[in-house]
C-alpha cells in the first residue's frame, strides 16, 4: 500500500472504530510502518475525524518530520515496531472492557482473558502480557513494552490504562484489537459463570494452523 492510500486506511479505521465506540473523545493513537518512517496519528486528536494530510510523518529515527505533532503514546508503538520486525502497524485504545480487564488483571499476569473463542486465540495469540501503569505518554513504558513484545506477545494490556496491539498490517492490526475488546467483554460477561473455554489442544491447534 502507498502513503497516500495508508494516510487514507488509517482515517478510515479510525473513524470506523470511533463511531463502534472503541475509542472516545480524543483517546487512542494508530501507526503504520513506512520504508522510510513511520505514520503516526497525531497527539489530541479525534479517531474519528483524522484528516490524511495532518497525520504525522515521523523518519526512521523517529524524528517529526512533518503533519501534526505526534502522539504522546510514540514510544508505545515504538516498542512494538522496534521489537517486532514483522509488524507493520500498531493501534492503541482505550476501549472499555479490555481496559476493564487491564484494571482487574495483576501487572505481571501475561494470560488475564482465557482463550473462550478461536478468533481471539487466532488474532492475539497465546499470552496478552499486563504491562504495570506508566502515565500516559511516559518513555518508561517503552522497555516493559518491548521486553513482552521481544517475548513474543502480539498485544499488551497496559494496567489501569488499555490495550497496545501490533499486527503486520493495519487491517491484522486492527482486527486483533477489535478481537481483544469483544474477548475482553466476552470474559466480563461470563465471569463467575464457569463458562467452558479451549483446551491447551485446541488452542494449539489454532495456533499451528493460523500462525500465533
Ligand atoms: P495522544 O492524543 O497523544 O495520541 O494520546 C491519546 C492516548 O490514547 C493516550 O494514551
């Protein structure tokens, strides 16, 4: 996919998941890797309403170079595209019942959503790990990010504050964080129920056929 046709996929996304309610006000930042930099949506604005042209260009060090300036998050989406060579794109939410597990779930847990359906399995993998709560915008986070990241998580829960989800491409990586706060509910709404979930079998399974 070329720049312009990025610039416009990611305005698109963003609008689509902020009219689904994924995203709220002025929360939650995308970014796409390019050949020579990255794209980043820029800090304070609406998911909703990205405009392609002001989305910041950032070079490959990570410098602005031009649009708006850019999230406060880049050291977020930094951990993932540093640690993961493969991933092409990262997208960050606030999005009410995965950020409802990152507050029950314990920093450290790295399996706070059992594997109830295949997609989820299929999308983020074997362990969403919970990252302890930085302050939004805090370079701190970026090491803890990288280190579940280099450890093979897809996806991280950021305690008290929401999900970080890589994918190779923006679709792969939004569809895994739509999958992520759908199991996130899903986990909210069954939990007490004794509700039956994957075997460790059918969870590698999944994974073998799908990729992990
Ligand atoms: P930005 O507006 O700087 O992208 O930050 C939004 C956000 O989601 C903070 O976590």
């Amino acid at each position: 996919m070329d720049e312009q046709a990025l610039r416009a996929a990611i305005c698109a996304h963003g609008r689509s998941l902020f009219a689904r309610g994924f995203s709220v006000g002025s929360a939650g930042n995308i970014s796409a890797r390019l050949p020579d930099g990255v794209l980043i949506t820029p800090t304070n604005s609406c998911l909703g309403r990205l405009e392609p042209e002001r989305i910041s260009r950032l070079d490959r060090a990570w410098r602005h170079v031009s649009g708006d300036p850019p999230s406060k998050e880049v050291f977020m989406h930094r951990a993932f595209l540093e640690a993961r060579p493969e991933a092409g794109a990262v997208v960050h939410l606030h999005s009410t019942h995965a950020t409802a597990i990152a507050c029950l779930a314990a920093p450290g847990e790295t399996a706070p959503i059992p594997p109830l359906t295949p997609y989820f399995v299929m999308r983020v993998g074997r362990t969403l790990p919970v990252v302890p709560y930085f302050r939004p915008g805090d370079p701190a986070m970026e090491p803890a990010i990288a280190g579940a990241a280099r450890g093979g998580a897809k996806a991280v829960l950021l305690a008290n504050h929401g999900p970080v989800v890589c994918g190779r491409t923006l679709d792969e990586a939004v569809h895994a964080a739509e999958e992520l706060e759908e199991a996130a509910r899903l986990a909210l709404l069954l939990r007490g129920a004794g509700a039956r979930t994957l075997t460790p079998g059918q969870v590698e399974e999944l994974l073998a056929t799908f990729g992990g």
